[in-house]
C-alpha cells in the first residue's frame, strides 16, 4: 500500500515530533513513523536541567511532546513500524516499512538519532561471555546498589544517571580511555565519583555475585577491582535506516551531504549537538525547510530551499 503525503518524518523523538508540530503549524501534511512511543528514550531520563518550560524529568517531557503531536491535526503517526529503507527521486522521496507500507513524499525528515556503542568496537575493553553488562542508559535498578558499582566510560548519560540519584548509596568507579578525558569534567567534583584513567580493561565473573574487574593504567601499571554491578556508557553511534542518507567518516548524518528532498535532524547530524533543545530546534527546521522547497522558495547561496 502507498500513501501519498507532503513529508514524511522517520523517528519519533523529540527532532521528529518537532517536525511534526513545525509542519502542521505551516499547513505541511506528514506522516510520522516510530517503531516504538514517541520520544520513548526521554522515559529514561529521571532528571532534566537544560531543556526551558519547566520540565524538570524526562516522563514529564515526553508527555508533553506526545500531547503537541496529537494536536497537530495535519500529521498522521504510525507507531510500531520500523522504516527498512528510504529511496530519493528528483520530485519525490519514498519509505519503506516492514509493514509492507510504502510511503511517497515529496520531501523526508530524517530524525533516527543514536544508539549504544556496543563493547565489540573498543579495542582497549574485554569483557568475558556471558557477564554481559546493562547499559547505564536506560538503567532502572541504581537507587537499590549500595556496595561498589563500575561505569566503563565516561559518556554524557554519567552525569545524567548520577544528578537523577542524588542519594545513591554506592561507590562509583568510572574506568574511561584516553578519548574521554574531556567527558569527565561533568562529574569530577562528585563526591561519589572515582575516576580511573585507564589504557586497558577487562571485566570478568569472579566465580559468585561479584565481578572482578583488571586493568591497566596511563602508565602501564596494573590494577584490580571487585565490584557488585557494571554498567556501560561508552556512548553512541548513528542509527540511520537504510537507503538513501549519506554517512560521513565517523558514521553521521550531515544535512548538507544529503539528497535535497532527504533531511536530517537531531541526534543523527553530529556527535556535537547531542541535546535536546538543539534536536526539537533542527527538528522544527527541517520542517521549515520541507515547507520552503514545497512552496518553490530557493535559497540563493545553496540554490535550493533555505534551512
């Protein structure tokens, strides 16, 4: 089955559903698919301190963002299916779904953000079968860990895991390589936080509930570790759906490689501006910039519509 629209908006977190909103407000009709709720990754979030209206957890903010997409009338939302490729045409983009659905648009937003570095692609980590550790994004279970708890890498979900327990009874060794130096600035200062600088790690099972965790240091000097629970944080990684977009070198998105009627938005851009706000504001130009090319406006300084 194909259906026939102005845009069509792959992802439904907070870029997407901005897209969403921006269009319906300028009388653009889309369809929005998410293979799960919208903005289900804000339901992780227990604590919020960047994003202005007052809302101060990210269930909160998710609530609110599902809210303005059921307002806007002008924008029909397909949940539960997965886009498995998006073709661009000269006049006009398609995407696919494992439905069988087939959507034709005259223009995409493309809004599939990040997900979890897996261990495989960290030469300095080794983590024994079968010890398998959680991600710390999404974690659900911290408030009850009070012994010694270990987060291999210091990515931005750190900070936000440790503002959202304020009184976590446990011990935080955070075990980062070399290109995290820069991360750990967040949490230094936190009373809770030891920081370990390391060239190598490995975590195995030490034969009972505990895990050991060995390593070596900046310089070469090995060390160990018995902890009660491990969590991963070495961060994320472009998720794009097949077909069309262009990748750049580390695996991004950038709008302006892409195909004139394909348009990338929030997390999918660039390792940089991982935020929220700065996701719902590309989100929204995005929009803008489908309903600009939908109205024949041209930007003189790219010869095609104005983003």
């Amino acid at each position: 089955m194909t259906a026939i629209t102005d845009l069509v908006i792959v992802g439904g977190g907070p870029a997407g559903c901005a897209a969403a909103v921006m269009a319906a407000s300028v009388g653009v009709r889309s369809v929005l698919i998410e293979p799960d709720a919208l903005c289900a990754k804000l339901q992780h979030i227990a604590a919020i301190n960047n994003v202005v209206g007052g809302r101060a957890s990210g269930p909160e903010l998710a609530a609110a963002i599902a809210e303005d997409v059921a307002r806007a009338e002008l924008c029909e939302v397909d949940l539960g299916a997965r886009v498995t490729e998006v073709r661009a045409y000269d006049d006009h983009v398609t995407v696919t779904m494992d439905t069988g659905r087939t959507i034709s648009g005259s223009y995409a937003v493309v809004a599939t953000g990040v997900g979890p570095v897996p261990v495989s692609v960290a030469p300095w980590l080794t983590v024994a079968a079968g010890t398998d550790p959680p991600t710390l994004w999404g974690a659900k279970v911290p408030g009850e860990v009070v012994g010694s708890l270990l987060v291999v890498g210091a990515d931005r979900p750190l900070g936000t895991f440790l503002r959202a327990h304020p009184a976590l009874g446990a011990t935080v060794l955070v075990a980062y390589p070399p290109e995290d130096d820069y991360k750990v600035d967040e949490v230094r200062g936190d009373a809770r936080v030891t920081l370990l600088p390391v060239a190598r790690l490995s975590v195995s099972e030490d034969g009972g509930s505990a895990l050991t965790v060995e390593w070596v240091d900046r310089e070469d000097q090995p060390g160990s570790w018995t902890v009660d629970t491990v969590y991963m944080n070495l961060g994320s990684a472009p998720v794009p759906p097949p077909g069309a977009l262009i990748r750049d070198t580390s695996g991004y998105c950038p709008p302006d490689r892409q195909h004139p009627r394909v348009i990338t938005a929030g997390d999918l851009r660039s390792a940089r501006f991982q935020r929220i706000m700065a996701a719902t504001g590309s989100g929204s130009q995005a929009a803008l910039r489908a309903y600009y090319g939908l109205r024949g406006v041209q930007s003189a300084k790219h010869g095609g519509s104005p983003y």
